[in-house]
C-alpha cells in the first residue's frame, strides 16, 4: 500500500514543477517587486508543502489550490503594506523585446505592459491570474471564492478593459 | 460575490477564443487579436531570477527546512480548543437529562419506589427516624396536640428514637420548649404490604403471629382471597406502644412495604386536663363527705347526698376518660394491608433481582439512552448549523477583508 505522505510528496514535487513560474508571474504581478514575489513564492510553497496531505481533490485542482493559498499569501502582504502595487513601473527590463524581434512586436508588447498597470489592482489580478498563472476558469473560481460563470465573466470585462486601455491615446 | 449580467454569446465566443489562445489552440479568423493578446500577456509575465529559481529548488528538494530559531508551523491543530466550550455544553446538558431523567422517575414510578424501599423493608428497621424525632418533639411541644409527623417509606434509616408512650422531647432546633415532665403520645401507623399471590395466605397468617409475638391485637380483620386481582387482606392492629417500632419492622419483614406511615398526636393536655379535674372532683368529694357528716337537718344531709351522687359519676366518667386516654397512649393503632399481586417488580420476587427485572431495567436503559441521544441530538444539531453558518460568514468576511487590500487606498 502507497506511503499516502510520500505519494503526496511526489505530487507536489510535479505541481512545484508545473507551477513555480506562474505562480510566480502571477505574484510578482500582483505585489508589484520582485523581493517581495520571492518572499511570496517561496512562503506559499512552503505553506502548500506543509499542507499537502490535508489537499482535497473534491475542491478543485491542485493548480488551483496552490494558487489559493499563494493569493492569501500576497493579499496579506499587500494589506501590510497597505499601498497599492505598481504593476509596470517596477518591472525590470529584461521583459523587453529581444533585438530581434520585430519593432512592432515590441510596441505592442510595451503597450501591453503599460496597458497592464493602468487597470484596477481587481482586473489586474484576474488577467495576472488568467494570463500570467494559466488558470482555467474552474480553477479561477477556486481561487477567487466565486462561480466558474462568474470568474469567467469577470476575466472578459477584465480583458475588454485592457483591450481599451491598450487603444487608449497615450 | 457581486451579481454580473451574463456575457452575450459573442462575449462568451471571445471569452473562449481567450481560453483556446492560452492552450495554444487555433482561434477563428475575426478573433486574432486576442490570440495576440494572450501571447502578448504570456510573454510580458515576469519571470524568477536565477538565484531565487536555484532557491527555491533547493527548499522544495529538502522539504523546506525549518531553522533552528524559527518555530515550527502550528496547523490547525490549535483550533481544535474551540471545540472545548461545544464539549462542555453538550456534557452538561447531558448531566442534566440524566438527572431530570432520574428525579422524573422516582417520582413518577411507583415500581421504583418500591426498589428503592425495599431494602429498608427488609432490613430490622429502626422505626423512627432521625427526622421523626424532632418531629415528635415538636408535637409534644405543641399544646394543640395535633402536629403529625409522616414518613412514607422512607429508603435509609436513622439512629432509633426512644420508643415508649412517654417521649422525652428530643432537642430541635426551631422548636418550641416543651413543657417539663413526661409526654402522653398517641402512635397511630399504617402500612401496605404487596407479596407475591401463591403466599398470600402465608402472610396474612404471618401477620396474625407478628401481632401475637409484640402483645398486640387483630381488633378486626377482613381478608378477600381473589385468585384472579390476587387477594387483599386488611387488618386494624392495637400494638403496644413501646413495642410498636420493633412490631413494624417485624411486620415489613413479610413482604415488599409499598407504603408506610406514622402518625404522631400529643395528648398531653387532655390527659392533663382530666387527671386535673379528677383531681377536683376527688376534693369536692371529701369536702361534701365532710359536710355531710356536719349535717344536722334532713335537708341538708338530702341536698349533701344529691351532690355526692353527682360527684360519684363525674369521677367515675373522668375515670374512664384517663383509662380511655392511657389505653390510647399505651397501644398504638396500626392499619395494616396486605395485597396479592402476579408478577409485580420487586414484589413478587421478595425484592430479588430476577431475569425479567434485568430485561425491564435494559429496557429502560435503553429508554434513557434514546431519550439523551434525542436531546442531544436536538441540541448539537441547531448548535451545529449555528457553527457551520458562523464558520461560514467568517470564512466569508475574512476573504472580503484580504481583498480589501485589491482596492485603492
């Protein structure tokens, strides 16, 4: 018979695999510096690795419940804080466009960025969630608390709003 | 969790145009602009730097270690005390079921009534108890005479009062002083007796042997032998006073005593009262004999005789009255039942635990368990609806005070 405590530690090894840079991607959007992403990060994998035999397939993906846990990790640190993330404006460089990609590639992924950091923190998370973490909308509605229609929905106004501030005059 | 209007069918065709760009899937011609958004999305997601990647795989490889100075990470192990109040409700409650349970029985069951006397009928029972005697006490101290002191079959038995027509009055407190000198008391006791109906005949002849062995008397009797009701038989006894407690107890020795009581009447004072005017007439006695022998005309000595006859009957009724008086102080009254009964609890066994009383006290046992397992049920269950609804609403506030954070300060 599977060691139960073992068999879970090999599927978090696969899930740390699958889900570091996303979740990653999604934090360090969300808090808006890269110190306070790696504390993030690490804290919601630990926290997730003590937690591992309590993970109850029933309520949702694994994805889904990592993202959970990492999510309350970042809201309190942002409530710490108390100050909003600057989303783009403390983005490091290296997101640029390689040399030799193509100028209009690199405009549109500039404004994208920029696009990005004008939204509310709200819709700023749901796309980082959506966009940036891979969620499917089941695992959205996991992680926000809500309906798999609604999180669905809440991602499409999100994305409508970027769309616009993406053809916004600048 | 805010309402939102449903998305229209070409929202909800973006929407899955969105979600097929992030499988890397083929979208329709009219939607690649969302194609580009989501590579354009995915490719802006900012990435780990090497050190913290190199980091973190090393923590996830060594199963995060905790440092030396840091305490380890306490789960939900903790919260396991809020469980402790809901423990503690549920144990009380259940404490008083079974006490309400238990008083509600005793009073209310008249089989177990008899359980619970029947070893101090079959025990050589002092006849008074210990709060009798102040009881008598206080009737003795009671100039009316009147005061009563009851016991129904009383399930312990005290230290024995002094058993003799003339009480002396036991100190209680509260009481009145009584009045110095020897007490006349009037005893009167009933009993009922229940005995299995196959010896019943055994035990009316029992009783007429008890009465014979304490110097009583059966003043009348009436026995009705019914094989079908079991049989009742009913006895007026007149026991000597000073041995009527050992008498009782003898008594209750022939069967399971369903109910016993005792009565307590001072009647001192009338006693007293025609000892005093005894006393008078005697004195007029001899002073009208000490007239009559002055006399000197035939009217006088006729009116001195008149006076003298009068005289002689009231002595001889006052007489009589303080016979009557003695008799009831000196032999005590004692009504006395005895009943037949089939397979009564307790009664028909003599008071043994048998079989049947085993398989009715499970029986009970069960009533009880079920009784508690219902209360307690009607209890946890709203206390637990109740905690799941709280759990809940704090699960619920608390998601809505971290996204509190999402919001412009």
């Amino acid at each position: 018979m599977a060691d139960p405590l073992n068999t879970a530690t090999e599927s978090f090894d696969a899930l740390y695999r699958s889900s570091a840079r996303d979740l990653y991607a999604y934090v360090r959007t969300l808090l808006g510096d890269d110190a306070s992403a790696e504390d993030v990060t690490a804290l919601a994998f630990e926290r997730a690795y003590r937690r591992r035999a309590s993970f109850d397939p029933g309520r949702g993906s694994q994805r889904g419940w990592l993202f959970g846990i990492a999510r309350n990790a970042a809201l309190d640190e942002l409530r710490r804080r108390r100050r909003s993330a600057p989303l783009l404006g403390e983005l490091p460089d290296d997101h640029a466009a390689a040399p030799d990609e193509e100028a209009d590639l690199a405009v549109r992924r500039t404004t994208v960025r920029a696009a990005l950091a004008t939204l509310p923190a709200r819709e700023r998370e749901l796309v980082a969630l959506k966009f940036h973490g891979g969620l499917s909308n089941a695992e959205l509605a996991t992680v926000l608390g809500t309906s798999e229609s609604n999180a669905g929905t809440r991602v499409h106004r999100a994305v409508a709003k970027l769309r616009e501030a993406c053809h916004a005059p600048s | 969790m805010r309402h939102l209007d449903p998305l229209t069918p070409d929202e909800a065709r973006e929407l899955d145009a969105l979600d097929r760009a992030l499988s890397g899937l083929p979208v329709d011609p009219d939607l690649r602009a969302f194609e580009e958004l989501v590579a354009d999305l995915r490719a802006t997601a900012p990435e780990m730097s090497p050190a913290f990647a190199a980091r973190l795989e090393h923590d996830v490889a060594e199963g995060f270690p905790q440092p030396a100075e840091r305490p380890p990470l306490r789960l939900r192990r903790p919260r396991r005390w809020v469980l402790l109040p809901a423990a503690g409700v549920l144990a009380a409650a259940l404490v008083a079921l079974v006490v309400v349970l238990g008083n509600g029985d005793s009073q209310t069951s008249p089989s177990s009534v008899a359980l619970n006397d029947t070893p101090a009928s079959k025990s050589a029972a002092p006849p008074v108890t210990a709060e009798a005697a102040p009881s008598a006490a206080g009737a003795a101290a009671d100039s009316a005479g009147a005061v009563t002191a009851q016991r129904k079959a009383a399930p312990a038995l005290a230290a024995p009062a002094p058993a003799t027509a003339a009480i002396a009055p036991a100190p209680a407190p509260g009481a009145i002083a009584p009045a110095p000198g020897p007490r006349k008391v009037q005893r009167t006791a009933a009993l009922a007796l229940e005995t299995p109906t196959d010896s019943f005949d055994a035990t009316t002849d029992d009783v007429v042997q008890t009465v014979d062995r304490f110097g009583g008397i059966v003043a009348s009797s009436t026995i009705g032998s019914d094989d079908a009701a079991g049989g009742e038989a009913s006895f007026d006894l007149r026991i000597p006073t000073d041995r009527l407690d050992d008498a009782l107890a003898g008594l209750s020795k022939l069967g399971h005593v369903a109910s016993r009581s005792q009565n307590l009447e001072d009647i001192t004072g009338s006693f007293q009262s025609a000892q005093d005017r005894l006393t008078d007439a005697r004195a007029e006695r001899r002073g009208l004999l000490r007239a009559l022998s002055r006399a000197t005309t035939q009217g006088q000595i006729d009116s001195l005789r008149a006076r003298l006859r009068a005289n002689s009957s009231a002595i001889s009724r006052l007489k009589g009255d303080l016979a009557a008086l003695r008799r009831r102080a000196d032999l005590s009254r004692v009504s006395l039942t005895v009943r037949g009964v089939k397979d009564g609890a307790g009664a028909a066994t003599g008071g043994h635990w048998s079989p049947g009383d085993a398989a009715r006290d499970a029986l009970r046992v069960l009533e009880v368990m079920a009784g508690v397992a219902l209360v307690s049920l009607a209890i946890v269950v709203p206390l637990g609806l109740l905690g799941v609804a709280v759990a809940l609403a704090a699960r619920g506030a608390r998601r809505r005070g971290r996204e509190r954070a999402l919001d412009p300060a």
